[in-house]
C-alpha cells in the first residue's frame, strides 16, 4: 500500500536536506485511496473537503505550499458535507476513504516538517476532524 508515499519527502544526496516531491496528482490519489467504482464521487468530496480539513490543519504547508501569510492574513475554512443515497451506495465507504488520505497527507506533512518525535506522533493519533453520523433522517 503506497498511500504515504504519496507524500513522502526525499532525500537529496548532494546536500542531505529533504526534497518535498511535487504535489499528487488528482489521479494518483484516486487510484491508491478510491473505491471501485466510485472514483468521480471520491474526487469530487475530496476537493470539496481539502481547504478545510488539510489546508487548514498543516497551515498551506502542504504540497510544496509555502506560507508567509500572518496569522491575521490566513484564511479559515469550514466545511461540512451531507451525503444522501440509497442504503450500500458507498456513501460511507467514500468519506472514509477521502479522511484516510487526509489524514495521510496531514501526517506526511507534519512528519516532514517537524523535527519533535512527540509532536509528530500526537499529530497522528489524533485526527484534525470530527465526523458527526445522523442516521434515519
């Protein structure tokens, strides 16, 4: 499974710092994180959720963003999606597999930029996000 690798930084031989990769395309992640089938409903939760849940929670870190705003100039986002289907359409297994990659990007990011062991375990053990069920509506 090359999910983090995905977003794994490299290291340089010539200088030994670590080189972030260019960013994932939209189908390299569809094709380690979506389900069978459901490739276009992945992607377009996917870019719909992204701002607010890994933009927000690495700070524009990620994929080789660099961040020279204030804490004042820096954009807040909030998202929330309500998926609606018919009962075994995929609507759970689409969510979970779009926070999974998230969640992956999030750790690769933090992992890669911090030097703190203790930070980057805490940051993986819990996730940026809260998912809220309403069942029966």
């Amino acid at each position: 499974f090359g999910a983090r690798k995905l977003w794994a930084a490299q290291p340089d031989s010539r200088t030994s710092a670590t080189i972030r990769p260019s960013p994932p395309t939209m189908d390299e992640i569809s094709q380690v994180y979506a389900p069978v089938n459901l490739k276009n409903q992945f992607e377009e939760l996917y870019r719909m959720l992204h701002p607010a849940l890994v933009e927000r929670s690495t700070g524009g870190v990620e994929q080789g963003m660099t961040n020279n705003a204030t804490t004042s100039e820096k954009k807040k986002h909030n998202a929330s999606a309500f998926l609606q289907g018919s009962r075994g359409s995929g609507k759970s297994l689409v969510l979970e597999q779009c926070l999974h990659a998230f969640q992956d990007e999030i750790d690769a990011v933090r992992g890669g930029s911090s030097n703190n062991k203790s930070n980057t375990t805490n940051s993986k053990r819990k996730p940026p996000f809260r998912i809220v069920r309403i069942n029966g509506i």
